[in-house]
C-alpha cells in the first residue's frame, strides 16, 4: 500500500507535489541513493545549503519504505525546510498555496 502525507493546516498543495515527485522514478531514485549529495552547492548565500534537498530525501526515505510499516506521514521537516527558506509560504501559516 501506498504511504500517504498527513495535512498540516492547507498543505494539501504541498502533498500534491511532494507525491508527484516521489512518484517520479528517476528521480526518487536519484535523492534515495543521495546521488544529489554531491550536486549541493553549499556555498552559494543565495541558497539553502542542501536542507530542502536533504529534507526531501528523507522524506522519500519514508514515504517509500516497506509495507505496512504506516499508512500515512507527516512532512513536518519538509514543511519547516521549505518555511525557512521560502518566506511566502512561513508568513501565511494555514493559508492555501497552490502547487
């Protein structure tokens, strides 16, 4: 059975893409054996020094473990990655974003 997410005040946008993105074979592969590691640039002062990439990995890592361990999750350190560093999203908490 597919592992579902958890709403955390309107982030079912949030769920959406997150699912789509796990979803998406080459990709979840490529964060699930941290391929993306060595692509981080965590020098750059204009990003995020890897959290939203890690916090997607783990992510995954959850989402798709092996069955029947739980039927659904909450992306809370994925939501707090993205608050930190998308300041839209931490200054209207609750409110509806669209994908």
């Amino acid at each position: 059975n597919p592992v579902g997410l958890y709403n955390l005040g309107n982030t079912c946008f949030l769920n959406a893409a997150l699912q789509s993105l796990a979803h998406a074979p080459l990709l979840s592969d490529f964060f699930l054996k941290r391929h993306f590691v060595k692509d981080l640039n965590v020098e750059n002062p204009l990003g995020t020094k890897g959290a939203i990439a890690s916090a997607f990995a783990k992510l995954l890592q959850e989402l798709l473990q092996p069955e029947g361990t739980a039927e659904a999750i909450a992306p809370e350190e994925m939501l707090r990655a993205l608050c930190k560093h998308c300041p839209i999203i931490a200054e209207q908490p609750g409110m509806q974003q669209d994908a």
